[in-house]
C-alpha cells in the first residue's frame, strides 16, 4: 500500500521506451519520486544490486523493494496507488484483453520494427518490415472508433504502446522507412497524435532531438559494423 | 463474474504445456469446462474464429468471450473464480514478483531448454543448455526453502513452471541431455516432485509415455531434416 513515508526511486535512461512507461504511469498517478540516470555501458552497483538477473532498465524501487519489467512495473503502480486514474480496467474480461494487447506489442511490435529499421541484409529488413506492418494492422483494428485503446481515458495498452506512438516514428525516419504513417494506418496515426500530446505523455517523453541524432547515427553507422 | 449459466471451453492439445496451464488453473478452481482437441496441423475454424491473430493454443472461451496466451488466461480464471484456492497472492509486491517470475520462465527457460534439446548445432546447442543452466539456477536460488513457489500452496509461477517439472525431465531423456536433475538443481528437483504429484496437478498432466515417444521421434528425426 502507498504512504505517505514512501521511498520510490526510478533507475532509468532517458531515452527508453521501457522506462518511459513507468514515467507516464508514475505521472498519471502523482507519484512522487527519485530518478536515477544509468549508463548502460558501465552498469552500476545499484543496478546490480537491484536487478541481478536482467541488468537492465527500468527499475523500479519502492521502499527499498526493487521490480523490473516494465508492465509488471506498471501494473503493480496500479495497484498500490489505486485512488485515482485507473490504469487497468476493474472488470475481468477488459483486464485480460488489456494484458493480451500489451504482451503482443511486445512479443510482435517491438523487435520487428526496430530490426525493421536496423538490420543491414536486406532480406531480414523485408520480413520484418513486413511483420510489423502486420501487427501494426492488428492494432489499427483493435482501436476501432475508440479514443485510446483504454476508451475516453488512456491505459495500460496506450502506456505500453508508447513505443509505437513516439519512438517508431523517430526513428523510422532517421532510417528512411515509411513504416508508420498516418495513410497506411490512420486511426492509429491519429491515436498516437491523442497520446503523445496528452498532457501526462507529454511531460514524460524524452526530448525528440537527441533521440533522433542518437538513431541516425545508429543508422549511419550500420553499413561499417558489419 | 462466474455465474452458474457459465459455458467454459477450452482449445487445446493434449501434449502442449501451455494448455496444461490453464487445466491446472481450472482444477484448482474446481471448474467445470468442455475441452476442444484441436489438430495444430489442419487449423480448425473455431480456432480461427476464437484466435485470429496467433492461430494457437491455448484458447479459453468464457460465455463466448475468448481469450488466449496462457498466462493471460491463468490471471483471468484467477480474477473470476477468486472464492477459493488463490492462485495469485493478494499483495501487491508479492503479485510483481509472481508476475515477474513467471515472465522469466517463458523468456528464458521455454525456448532456451527446447532448443538445447532440439537443436543440431553443437555451438548453438551448447550455448542454449548454457542459458538453460543459468536460468534454472535463479529459480534454484528463487525457490529458497519454499515448498512451492508460491510459499505452502502451489500458485502462479508453479503452474507457469509446469513445462519444467514436467516436460524438461522428458525431452531431456528422449535428447540424451542431462540438464535438470536433482544432483545439479536439488531444490528445484524437489520441488518438481511435490508439485507433479500434488493431486490438481497429477489429474491434469497428459500421459507420459506418448509424449516421451513423440519427443524421440523428433530427436532422431534432427539429423534427416537437415
């Protein structure tokens, strides 16, 4: 349960889809809290100590009792600031598809569209391109005529599909893609214009310029690591 | 909510572990379901019809509402029938880490084990029962003098590690490999034990003497497919 004596830390890198998922969440609940800035590259004793197993971001630290994983993350926000904005739905059925949703832009998103953008052979970039216009597809028809994917609120599959909304576009043009545009999926395209100016997103994304050099460099340098 | 007008199907095959998930969940809660065999290779329409975006077991269909990937569906039989026999715990810190262990297993002991089973290069294989072994070790470490996972009665992350209490310790046999055993992993073996032969359990497990031959057949079939 929350208190008022809480201690929550956020160990983080600023330019995470991931961590950007706690952020919203932790935003939309008015959660108070430490953000610890990681450097992936020399992985500190806290991370460590925090996330032994993984050694990575987010993690999430609340009274000293740390969970990575970004939805389990989000999901256990839910429930112990439970006052206000709900993030889950409270009936069964809607929290299952809620979940379902989630993992599948996770299982079948994430990794196609960044391979799409990021893999030199030219074959691999086709299939995946092709993958996450799939799955892309699938979602466009899930929103339907809704608002967000949580109805007139934004919630847990809008939270995890941030990655689609703010990153995708940024870097499929630093790599000259047209993988999500407005024209092939335009009830998506508009739903991500929704979320990301919604005030709560707003304030926890990441800067767009940086993000940008950081995968066009990615991009550019693809040719000569391989 | 569960009613008494409730009409409970579950598709599934007999052999999969994921559909032995949601028996498991189902006898716990002592709910009566009708199961659809499915033939994975000649996809049936209901399949189709209940699973348009993955086409796989297990799918669970409530009232006509369905729902599919296993976890998932273990959650919302949880949710719905929650009189009794609690199959997440009620805390929340307590309900992150379950849901955190369980998502380690699909990611990193399903796949992992399968392949350094099943797989015919020696380099590949090697680095999959490696990851194995590392990945056993943590629930070894996890398990800590715990009878079950979820502390004196069996709940979530049990019924998620069913496919290594019961399907490693098969497949391994049929491939010859010697990647759980009581000598490397005590704990978990013990565990495995009670958990196996726990009564809800023992009546949801397929047999296993067809599965054993099905998973010889696959192992001496390695070589002539490639």
């Amino acid at each position: 349960m929350a208190g008022s004596q809480d201690e929550v830390k956020l160990l983080g890198v600023a330019g995470s889809p991931f961590v950007c998922r706690v952020k919203i969440a932790l935003k939309l609940k008015g959660v108070e809290y430490k953000f610890i800035e990681e450097n992936l590259h020399t992985k500190s004793d806290l991370l460590l100590k925090y996330n032994p197993i993984y050694k990575k971001v987010p993690v999430f630290v609340h009274n000293e009792k740390p969970i990575s994983e970004s939805l389990v993350i989000v999901e256990y926000i839910d429930e112990v600031w439970k006052g206000n904005n709900p993030i889950l739905p409270t009936e069964p059925y809607q929290r299952a598809l809620a979940r379902f949703w989630s993992k599948f832009i996770d299982d079948k998103c994430v990794s196609a569209a960044w391979k799409a953008a990021f893999t030199l052979d030219e074959k691999e970039r086709e299939k995946n391109i092709e993958e996450s216009s799939e799955a892309l597809q699938f979602l466009e028809n899930e929103l339907k005529d809704k608002k967000f994917f949580g109805g007139e609120e934004f919630g847990f599959v809008d939270i995890a599909a941030v990655f689609i909304a703010y990153w995708v576009p940024i870097f499929q043009e630093a790599a000259g893609l047209q993988l999500f545009t407005s024209e092939k999926f335009p009830k998506l395209y508009n739903w991500s214009q929704e979320f990301i100016n919604h005030p709560v997103v707003k304030e926890s994304l990441p800067p767009r310029e940086p993000l940008f050099a950081f995968f066009k460099g990615r991009y550019e340098s693809l040719g000569a690591s391989n």
